[in-house]
C-alpha cells in the first residue's frame, strides 16, 4: 500500500541522503528542516532515539535515521540536518545526513519495493517503493510505520 500523498499532478517528495543512498518522504509530513543541535539523552532510551529536544515547548523525540534503519553510523556535520516529521497527534525529528530537494513523482516512476523472503524486523517493512528518475532511484519511505515504533511512546512519556 503506497502511504504517500498523490494527485493529478503526482507525489511530492522530501528526498534526503543516508549515506550515498537518496531517500524520499511524504511531503505533507514534513514540518521543518532544522539544523542539528544537542539533543537531551533520555535513560533507557533505543540508541536509534539520541534524545529529545524542546520545540517550541513541545518535547520532540530525535530519531537517528541511520541507526533505525540498521545502517552503519556516521558522524554529525555541518550537512546533518533534522527532519520535523507532524505525524498526526506525534511530532518527531529525524536525523538525516543532508537533503537535497523536493520532487514530484508521476505514479509511472513509483515501483513497489522488493520483498526479501518475509523477514520479519527488516529496514523492508518501512518502505513504500523505489522510485526512478533519470539517473536517480529513491527508496520511498513509509515514515509513519518507521516512527511508530512503541519506543517512541514510551520516550514521550519520560518526557512528560
């Protein structure tokens, strides 16, 4: 089931990169774009979840979307930039290494995502397709399924 927002005029895109791989996200659940800053470290916390930030007194959880996604870890620079994901009733921050631009996909350019024998707790259940275009293929996330993790839930509720 494609989760990403689509019209006439096609899907809109948020890609950002993850090493040398490019990525795309809904649009419409992006808040904001912000540059990384330190974080609160919450005890008992994932390692994927670096902490918590006040948002405009909303307590943010910060996701590392590396780690989340089982990926090797890469060190915070100037390009790492933090995705203010509104998700609903849940506000979340994802840490990107950088983004590039926004992209509209006709529904031509958006393949389903392969499927790896049914492991279950795979990086695979969090996509929503690839996408190509030019040169280019996108992995489409599904970054409500990625940040609904009930880690989530219970950081916000330390946060309190």
């Amino acid at each position: 089931m494609n989760n990403l927002s689509n019209d006439s005029a096609g899907t809109e895109v948020l890609v950002f990169t993850l090493g040398n791989q490019e990525y795309g996200l809904d649009i419409l659940k992006v808040q904001e774009i912000r540059s990384h800053e330190p974080v609160t470290r919450m005890l008992g916390a994932p390692d994927y979840i670096k902490g918590v930030v006040n948002l405009r007194g909303a307590i943010v959880p910060i996701v590392d979307l590396r780690l989340r996604m089982n990926l090797e870890h890469a060190a915070y620079d100037k390009q790492t930039v933090v995705i203010v994901l509104n998700l609903g009733q849940r506000v979340v921050g994802m840490v990107v290494d950088s983004v590039s631009d926004v992209m509209t996909l006709a529904a031509d350019q958006i393949r389903p995502a392969p499927t790896f024998g049914g492991a279950t707790g795979s990086t695979n259940e969090y996509l929503t397709g690839l996408a190509s275009v030019n040169d280019r293929m996108l992995i489409l996330v599904d970054i409500e399924k990625l940040t609904a993790a009930d880690e989530l839930a219970l950081v916000e509720r330390l946060a309190a």
